[in-house]
C-alpha cells in the first residue's frame, strides 16, 4: 500500500470517526484533496485511491493540471482575482472564496457565456486576521443579499473560512463555531437563492475539531500527500 493510499485511508477513518461522535449521516462532510505544488501522477495515484474531489489554490496551477488529471471535481479554494475567472469558469464546480460583490459580478458575467449555474461560498474572516482574506461576519447577509438579488448565473451554497494556524483548540473552536452560527443565522432568513449546504472549514491539523463544530467540506493537502516541496515556486 502506498502512503498516499495510507494516508487517505486514515484520513477517511478520522473524518467517519467524528461524524459517528457527533451522530451525523456517514457521508455528510466531503473530503476535498488540496493538491497545490502537486503533480499531475501524485494527484491521479489518490484519485485512483477514491479521491472525487480536489481542491486548488492557484489559477494557474488549474489551467497547467486540468487536461492531464483524471475525471474529477474540482474546487478553487485560494483568493481569486476578478481578470481570472474567466480561465476557470469552466471547470469547476465550486469557487470557496469569493469576498466581494465585484467578483461575484465577474464570476456571473463568465458564467453567463458558458450557459452555466456557478455555485460559490463566501469567504468569511471569522478570525479578523489581516493577513487573510474575506469578508467580516457583519457584512455576511447584506453581500449574499446583494448576489442573490443581482446575479441569476451564481448560487450562494454556503460558508468558507480560514481558522488560524495554531493547537490551541479553544481559538479554533471559536472560529469555526462562529462560522456555524452565522450560517444557521442567514439559513433563518430564508433569502431567496441563497442555501447555507456547505460550511467549508478544516484543514490537515484541524480538520477533526472542524468536523465536530458542523463542517461539510474539510480541505486536507499535507495529512495525503505529505510535506510540500515549494522549490519550484
């Protein structure tokens, strides 16, 4: 058995172990593969293993990858610039961090020309982090109010967040519970084209606790395919 095979296969054993804790449906968080500074062979051997979805961050690294990978969804997880959409709109299944009105805009123009529903979440800054990107849990309802009403080719599917790199569990509890509940807060709203399905929130060293505070999406690169090699840029 290959480490990748291991490691997934470990993966999928914690993320079933948590979602059993919590007594929550076997398949109710997916497993998205981040493949960011892996290679094509690398990232088709863990689709072989049962990978269905991956997850990039980088434009660039879609566009250099997409014709080589095997059958796959694909989601772009990183901070994307409005000039990019358009090399993207077509292959991929959900954009997790759109943090503005003006690249919800852009991402419903380029979708329009392709006849296609772009499903996104909204990139939340739960944390206030400067250094990361995302909208503050204020402005959360009026920006999916906004796409709602504005942009019939884009469809609001849920949260995404970014929780501090740190082991204290009590900040990253406090994170992702924040997101959880100003999910639950805009779901009551009953907004017309906005559905809070998704809580995209989780990564390799903290994805167990996500799972636990209500997680649906959980982003692992580093617990599959091991320590990134950022030679190459």
């Amino acid at each position: 058995m290959s480490a990748i095979s291991e490691n997934l296969k470990e993966v999928n054993s914690n993320i079933k172990a948590e979602l059993e804790v919590c007594n929550r449906v076997s398949d109710s968080t997916k497993l998205i593969a981040v493949t960011k500074t892996y290679g094509v062979d690398v990232i088709n051997e863990a689709i072989d293993c049962g990978v269905t979805d991956i997850g990039e961050n980088r434009v660039q690294e879609i566009m250099e990858k997409y014709d080589f990978v095997k059958p796959v969804r694909w989601h772009l997880i990183g901070h994307l610039q409005k000039n990019k959409v358009k090399y993207i709109i077509d292959k991929v299944e959900l954009i997790h961090s759109v943090d503005s009105l003006d690249l919800a805009k852009e991402i419903n123009r380029q979708a329009q020309k392709h006849d296609k529903i772009q499903k996104i979440l909204l990139e939340v800054n739960v944390s206030g982090e400067e250094s990361k990107f995302g909208i503050l849990p204020a402005e959360c309802e009026n920006l999916c109010r906004s796409i709602a009403e504005s942009f019939p080719n884009v469809k609001i599917e849920g949260l995404m967040t970014v929780a501090p790199f740190t082991d204290d569990q009590n900040i990253l509890k406090g994170v992702f519970d924040g997101l959880k509940n100003l999910s639950d807060s805009i779901s009551e709203k009953g907004i017309e084209n906005v559905d809070m399905n998704e809580l995209s929130m989780g990564m390799t060293n903290d994805y167990r606790l996500a799972i636990k505070c209500g997680s649906t999406m959980v982003r692992v690169g580093t617990g599959i395919f091991g320590k990134r090699d950022y030679t190459n840029g």
